[in-house]
C-alpha cells in the first residue's frame, strides 16, 4: 500500500494507493517548523507558510486559490513544532493540477513586501485571537513552563516584537536555509499509482535548492520541582493544563504511555472524565493529551472550571495520577483502552487526506512509513505493568506543571497541590 521514492537530490515521493477512492490528497511537507527558530526568528516558519499563499511570479493569491478551488478542491496548510506541510484534496483525475499549484507556490512564490507588511498585521490578529481564548492560551502557557529557555516553550505565531522583526530578507534566508531538497517530503495519498505521481514530481525536483536536513537544538533542561505559572484573565470560566515531561517518539515506552493516556483522559470513559464531570459534576470538558517530538515528549491534561473548585480540582486530578502510578490496571479497563486506540487509529485512517497525513509523519519522524498495523501489534503487546512502570516515572511531584488562566492574580499556593 505505502511506496516511497527518494530522488538524487534527496527530494521523496510517498504515497498510499486507494485506488477505491474517488479523490487524491497531495501534502508538500517540509522538515522545519517553531522548534528550529532562534529566539529573534521566532514566528519565521508560521510567517513563511503564510507568504506562499500571497502570490508567485504567475499567480496571484486570489488566482492561487481559484486554481484549486475552481476544481472543486481544497487547499490549506498548517505549522507545527517540527513540520510544515501544504496540502490540498480534489477528485484524483486533477492530481497533476494540484501538484502544479502546490510546486508553483513552493518554487516561485515572491515575497512581495507590500503583501509581507499586510501579512504581517494578519498574523498578529492571529496572535490576538488566540491570546482572547482561554483554551488556548493555557496551552501557550504551558508550554512556556514546560520548556522554559527552548523554542519548544515559545510561540509557533512569534509575538509582536519578532515579527516586527521579521522581513523580506529574514525570511528569505530562512526559507533558503531549510526549503531544502533533504528536508521536502512529496506525499500523496488515493486513486493514483505511485509511479505517476514520481513521474510528475520529476518535473519540478530540479529546482529545489539542494541541501541537507536541518537539525535543531535538543531540549536538555532539567526540573527540580513544580511550577506554576499563572495568566490573569477577566474569565468567566478557569481553564487549567497540567502537564509533564515525558519520552520521545523513539522511546519503546511510547506505546505503554498511550495506553495510560487512553485510561487517564482520552476520552469519556477515561478516570479523569468519569470522576470529574460524571462522578462530582466540577468541569464541563477534561482531558488528556500526548505529545512526541524527536528527543522529548509530554502528557497534558487541560480542563475548564469554576474558580472557587480549583483546589478540589487539582485534588482529584492528583488523586487518579496517584492511582496509576501506586496501582496495576486491570483486565478489562488495559483491553477497552488498547481497544479504543486502535480502532481510533483505523477510523482515522479512512480518508485520503488522513492516510496522506500518516506516511508523511511517519516517514519524517522515522525515515521510513510504518503500517498501522506495526502500530496495532505494538499496543497489543502492552502490560498493564509497562503501563504502571511509565506512570511512576512521570507522575512525580517535581515533575509537575501547572498553567491557569482565570481571574488569579497570584499562584500563591498552587504548587503545594502538586503532589501525585
């Protein structure tokens, strides 16, 4: 199903063929994002995934969008922590046109100033938003205490003082220094046949700079006991994230970590969610999440409260931390959770758009594209000891940190509440 082509200047083709499909999703993935910014440069990546849809030397940004759009096609892009990627979806008989639009943004893009000064404007209103919702801000938060001093703890938007910095020329030496054939991934997934789209790459790999991968720095901090960082905001509602540093998506460990993020939080049978809305009725939303980067990783868990139930909250929340790592899951509860995860994985995996996300991840973080079935016999071999044996080494008191968004203007307290 997944074939992958590596051309002479280091440029790859992956695809998954689903020749039952009626669309094609194509991904132009690049192999940078927030965590390979230096501080001044903070933002630069988001920045750059915005200019490629401000016009080239033949489209304008309204003709960009016209080209797919008039297709009946999609077309988005997004910035994570260590990727960017370009993307867009229509029926499979128009993949070349896709391709077309995508290499035309990526290869002649024009970084017109007026068009950079506009954007930038855009991008703080973007930065607004998000600093306006509590949800998110909490995360901004976190991830400021999780890795404080590392790009990992910054911004992926920048803030308003590097992206005042941020100019043509920043940019453009940005981009020159990792839009680089090494790092570019072409993946693609529906009704096509892996050759044909090679074949169409072909066309356009020459004139990708050559170069090697970037490397970013590693996170190499060290924590010696809780922290709380506090951001007062006139809420009706108080949204928390507690979170803790965890292994990196090359640790064997991963598997039993997502086992115990499945019974922790994942989802509405989890122990946090049972007990906390459905058992003492103290939050509408709570949840649980994993993140894995190449050398380090975390597990979050965020809710939203009344003010005057943050203490008995962050109570109970310690409570079921404590549970998993003082006692053994049993039976039943290790098999509904490696159940959940696995057929979430293969609903997920239903659409083009998701198997085109899946061997693009998976080739950028391992250099080769794993089966979903790999992934399924991995959690089927999980115990419920390797699942206890991640937890009591996570969930430890100096382990913890807390972000809280609500009207506090003080943390006074809080950390003393951080004992798992």
């Amino acid at each position: 199903m997944y074939q992958v082509t590596r051309l002479p200047n280091e440029l790859t083709v992956a695809t998954a063929e689903m020749p039952h499909m009626a669309s094609v999703s194509i991904g132009l993935w690049v192999a940078v994002g927030g965590r390979y910014e230096p501080v001044e440069l903070n933002g630069a990546s988001h920045f750059i995934e915005h200019m490629l849809f401000k016009g080239t030397r033949r489209r304008s940004a309204k003709a960009i969008s016209q080209a797919v759009e008039g297709i009946g096609g999609y077309l988005n892009a997004f910035t994570t922590e260590e990727n960017t990627c370009f993307y867009s979806r229509a029926r499979h008989d128009r993949l070349e046109e896709l391709l077309e639009v995508l290499m035309d943004m990526f290869l002649n893009s024009v970084f017109d100033p007026i068009e950079i000064a506009k954007e930038r404007e855009v991008i703080k209103e973007e930065l607004a938003m998000y600093l306006d919702h509590p949800h998110h801000y909490v995360h901004e938060l976190l991830n400021q205490t999780l890795w404080p001093g590392h790009a990992l703890g910054r911004s992926l938007t920048g803030s308003e003082r590097t992206l005042d910095g941020l100019g043509r020329r920043e940019l453009l030496r940005f981009r020159r220094q990792h839009y680089v054939s090494g790092g570019v991934l072409l993946a693609a997934a529906g009704r096509l046949r892996h050759k044909q789209v090679v074949r169409a790459v072909r066309r356009y790999a020459g004139r990708v700079w050559s170069g090697k991968r970037s490397d970013c720095a590693p996170f190499t901090g060290r924590q010696d006991g809780p922290r709380v960082k506090v951001g007062p905001k006139d809420t009706a509602q108080m949204q928390i994230a507690l979170g803790v540093r965890a292994c990196s998506r090359h640790d064997p460990r991963r598997y039993a970590l997502r086992l115990l993020n499945a019974v922790l939080g994942e989802n509405m049978s989890s122990r946090l969610f049972q007990v906390l809305r459905e058992d003492h009725g103290l939050t509408y939303s709570i949840q649980s999440n994993l993140s894995f980067f190449e050398d380090v990783g975390s597990l979050t868990i965020s809710a939203g409260l009344d003010t005057d139930q943050l203490r008995q909250v962050l109570k109970l929340m310690m409570r079921e931390l404590r549970r998993c790592h003082d006692r053994t899951i049993g039976p039943a509860e290790l098999r509904r959770g490696r159940d959940y995860l696995i057929g979430q994985l293969d609903l997920g995996l239903e659409s083009t758009e998701s198997q085109m996300t899946w061997i693009a991840e998976q080739f950028l973080a391992y250099g080769t594209v794993h089966r979903p079935a790999q992934a399924k016999r991995r959690l089927a071999q999980v115990t419920a000891e390797q699942v206890r044996a991640v937890a009591r080494e996570i969930f430890v008191p100096h382990s913890m940190n807390l972000a809280v968004v609500s009207p506090l203007k003080s943390a006074r307290g809080l950390a003393d509440l951080l004992v798992p």
